[in-house]
DNA sequence: GCAATAATTAGAATAATTCTAAAAAAGGGC
DNA sequence: GCCCTTTTTTAGAATTATTCTAATTATTGC
C-alpha cells in the first residue's frame, strides 16, 4: 500500500513528463504491482488493488494500468490469447511460460544477446522493443 | 482453391499421424494460407476462404486453423491484444510488426541465435518454442 | 478558493473467440 | 457401394477481457 519514496518520485515525475496527474489511484495501482513482482492480470491487480482501496473501479486499474505502460514504468505481457500481464521489471528480458504450471518466469537476457538480435534486422528497419516469450517447461515441472 | 500434391501430402500425413480425418475444409483453410504468405486474421481467412468455398462458416475457419496448429502446419501470431494472426511459414523466424503501417513481416533467425537464446534458460527449464516479436517501423515506413 | 481540465466510476457495449447441439461427412468393415 | 460409428461442420448463442460513455469527483494553476 505504502510507494518507497524512490519509486513515488519516480511515478511523480513520469506523469508530469507525459502531462499527467498525480493521483491515489495510479500511486496504489504502482504499489500494488511493485509489492509483489510476478505477473498478475489485471482483474489480480483489481483484487489485490481493492485491498487497500476497496472503492477502486475496474475501469481505474485498467486506466492506471494503461498510464503506466504509456509512461514506460511497468510492461505489459501477452501470451498468446491469455488476459494481459503486467510486470514491474524494467530490466531486459524475457518472459519464460510453463505449461504445466501456467507460471511466468522472468529470464534476464545480456544486453549482448538484444544487440545480435537488433543487428539480425534488414536495412531500413528499427524496433523500439522486442518482445521475447519462451514456452517450455520450468524448473518446478520437471520430473 | 488448389493444394499442391507436395503440401496436400504434407497435410494428409499430418491429420493422419495425429489421428484426424481429411476434409475439404481443412485443406481449403490450408491453401488459402499457402496461396498469399502473409498473416492475416481469423476473419481475413473467413473472407479469402468464402472465395473458393462460400458456405464454409467461420466456426470452421477457427476450428481447421486450431487443427492446423495442433498438426504444426501453420504457426499461430499474437501481438499485443490484436486479433490472432496465422502464419504458414515453419522457418525459423520472428515477427517484425510496424507500428506505422501495420504490417507484420518475417524476420529470419538464424540457428545460432536461437541457440544462444535457449542457451540463457536457467538450469532446469526446457523451451519448445521461442516467439520474438520486434516492434517497430519497417522500411517503408522511414522517411 | 475557483475555474478549467483531467481522472475516476458504474455500467453498458464491443469484439474475438469458444461453446452447444444438431446435421452432415468420413472411414472401416462387409 | 452401403451401413455404422466417430468426427467434423454449422449457425447461432454464450463468454470474457477489455473499452467506451457520460456523469461525478479530484487535481492543478491562478
């Protein structure tokens, strides 16, 4: 419930870059993905949301949700037809999605790995993101 | 409208191994798919398979692509939350979707490079499959 | 504190996809 | 080729994550 005062900064100045407010909602809805880093949707981050706030609306998590996308504070994660996931982790990587466990795993990937993959591009093309999804078997799952 | 006999092959032999029957369905959804290698949507397939065969109905597109994927004759393409796109190319490759103008072009890996990437998993994880997605503006899209 | 603007809210609307149950088609044995 | 069993197709209803709408509330700059 409570945002470290780095990261309140860090909300706070992100909004006022992008032109917009500082409110409750997006400071509880950035704590709450902050708190506990795995990958929930946003009807988790509705119930965990609620906890704290018990009058936020659905709409309002998928706002703030969107916001701190928009603001590059938080990612957003899609597998295949799956709810969408979010995930506080900035740094590079990937996502790892168990089959068996439905987990999402995050995979840290050198920066060197995203250059060979930038540097695979034909002429003319630039990407300002790659998105990387295994789809496997974790650790947990095997016999 | 018309399976080439080396893909008509293809295709038999992998209903048949998975231990589902050949239709006229099916093999259109798959030509369709083969005849113009692009990515098109669910319901793009609908239009281009009513074409060939104007009664077929789109509960039917879905359910051939499904079997085409289960068969691992087509690969299955998500971006964000758009509508699931269908990709006939089996290569090794990534998808590059353009911000700008739309379009989702094939991206050649090589071998090496998906090595690599399976390479970073953690002890203990085992990967099927690897989707990268770039995203970005494309050739024709740059001034 | 007030006006202007932006954000939140509840509930309706949307859109891709899946489900359902009935009709049609395939494949195997004769 | 014909019957039987199983699978597939079909039309339309149902589902579900998400977005939209319009009214209320909060925030910011003065």
């Amino acid at each position: 419930m409570n945002l470290a005062p780095e990261y309140k900064a860090r909300l706070d100045e992100a909004l006022e870059h992008s032109g917009q407010r500082s409110t409750k909602q997006r400071e509880h809805i950035f704590s709450v993905l902050l708190e506990k880093r795995d990958h929930p949707t946003a009807d988790e981050v509705y119930a965990r949301a609620r906890e704290g706030m018990p009058s936020i609306s659905l709409a309002t998590v998928y706002n703030c949700l969107e916001t701190l996308i928009e603001t590059s504070l938080i990612r957003q994660v899609n597998f295949e037809r799956e709810p969408t996931r979010y995930c506080p982790n900035l740094t590079n990587h990937a996502h790892f999605y168990c089959r068996e466990s439905g987990e999402i795993v995050d995979i840290e990937l050198p920066d060197e790995l995203i250059g060979q993959l930038m540097a695979v591009l034909p002429e003319g093309f630039s990407a300002s993101h790659i998105d990387i999804a295994y789809d496997g078997k974790c650790n947990c799952c095997h016999d």
